[in-house]
C-alpha cells in the first residue's frame, strides 16, 4: 500500500465535502418547501376562494353571480 500523503487525500475529502453540501441543502430546501405549504394551507383556510383562484375555479359562476365565460 502506498504512504498516506496530502495529494492521495484530496479526492476523497472533496468528495465527502460535496455530499455533506448537497445533503444540507437538500433537506433545508425541504424543510423550506414544507414551510411554506403549510404557511400557504393555513392562509387558504381562512380563505377558501383563495385556493378555489389558485386552481383556476370560477367561484362566481359556480354560485351563480358574473363569471368569465
């Protein structure tokens, strides 16, 4: 086997470097998406025609007042 030196260190140091970078961003970017699904839900509960116009429903037609179409 041949001797440990700084050179026969680096391609295994950068790739563990690269893994625990790519892990942390995936999971804050999770967490992140989580958060604001659960925020945007939470605004939509008290606002029901908020998700009802995110979808693209016409809630006016439906209840039978001006619609687009």
């Amino acid at each position: 086997m041949p001797p440990i030196n700084p050179k026969s260190l680096t391609m295994p140091l950068a790739a563990f470097t690269m893994a625990f970078v790519l892990l942390a961003y995936t999971r804050t970017s999770i967490s992140a998406a989580r958060s604001s699904a659960r925020l945007q839900r939470e605004v939509d509960e008290r606002s029901w025609r908020g998700d009802a116009r995110r979808r693209g429903e016409d809630i006016e037609r439906e209840e039978g007042g001006k619609g687009k179409g």
